[in-house]
C-alpha cells in the first residue's frame, strides 16, 4: 500500500481512471464519495486547513502512476465537500477552500470536551493559548486554524458558554468561559 509519509493511502490512489472525471453517473458519484472522504482523512491527520486550488497539494497527484487531478476534478472534488458543509470557499473565484474535517458545531464540542478535561469551566485564557499553548499540546486545537477556532468560539458564545473578549491585539483576544 503507498503512502504519503506515515499517512497510507487508499487502493483507487493508484489506480489511474480515479484521476479523471468519470463521465457516467454512478461512477462519478462513487469517485467524488471516495475523493471527499480521503481529502477529509488526509487533512485531518496532517492537520491540514486550507487547500489551494491551484497550489501543490500531495492529494492530487500521484507520481507512481504519473496522473494529476485536472483543475475541474479538483474543483468538483472540493465542491462537493462545501455543499456538505465540509468545506467553504475562501474567496469568490474557488482558489482556496478552507476543510472542516469537524463541522463548526463538533469543534465547539472538542472545545468545551477540552475545557472540562482541563478544569477550566471558569477560567480565562487567550485565544492563542488554545490554538498554541501547553494545555493544548496532544490535543485536535493544537495548532488548529484561527478562522475555525474563532467560529466554534462565536458558536459557544452565542450559546450562553463563553464570552470573548477583544485586546489590544488578535494575540490577545480573550476567553472566559461559563460552564
């Protein structure tokens, strides 16, 4: 089985039609099902946030077989994922597509999961510390995109959870939770 790192890929990675659109339906349906799945997985273990269109990303070529995704493929595949709701275009002409392998909502649980792991239930901390800090280290936030983390925060807080609190800087927007 090849891999990319310690990440193994599936067995259609090698195998050269999975690189070409498939015209006929059901086919088509398949491909893009199995895309979306390995794009999530692959972002996920290598905590990967954003996928440019048009920039290197390991996913879409395979060199042992010598395919590349065409740029409708890797649109499509990337397309189908934001109608989930699995992934969101960062800008209007679809370069950059920004991968929720959480969706907002399961975020904000791994959140209030890590809050209450760490006895924090009335503490304050920075933003920052969440995304970089020591409590953070071994966890899914560690090293988490800001984007991401500020929406699964605004979600808690408009939920009653929280409260954020802006500094004078972004480094030092803070976070006092009420659990």
């Amino acid at each position: 089985m090849q891999t990319l790192g310690e990440f193994k890929l599936p067995h259609f990675f090698n195998y050269p039609p999975y690189f070409t659109l498939q015209p006929v339906k059901d086919t088509r349906e398949k491909q893009i099902q199995l895309w979306k799945e390995l794009i999530l997985d692959y972002c996920r273990t290598q905590k990967i946030f954003v996928v440019g269109l048009d920039e290197d990303f390991l996913l879409f070529s395979n060199p042992v077989i010598e395919r590349s995704l065409s740029h409708e493929a890797r649109e499509a595949f990337l397309s189908a994922l934001v109608s989930e709701g699995r992934a969101e275009w960062l800008d209007k002409s679809h370069k950059r597509c920004l991968i929720l392998w959480h969706r907002i909502q399961d975020w904000a649980d791994l959140i209030i999961s890590f809050v209450k792991d760490n006895g924090l239930e009335d503490s304050v901390m920075t933003v920052e510390e969440m995304r970089s800090g020591v409590e953070s280290r071994g966890t899914e936030l560690h090293g988490m995109d800001r984007t991401i983390l500020m929406r699964a925060l605004k979600h808690l807080e408009h939920k009653g959870k929280l409260v954020i609190f802006k500094g004078t800087s972004a480094d030092d927007e803070g976070i006092k939770f009420s659990l």
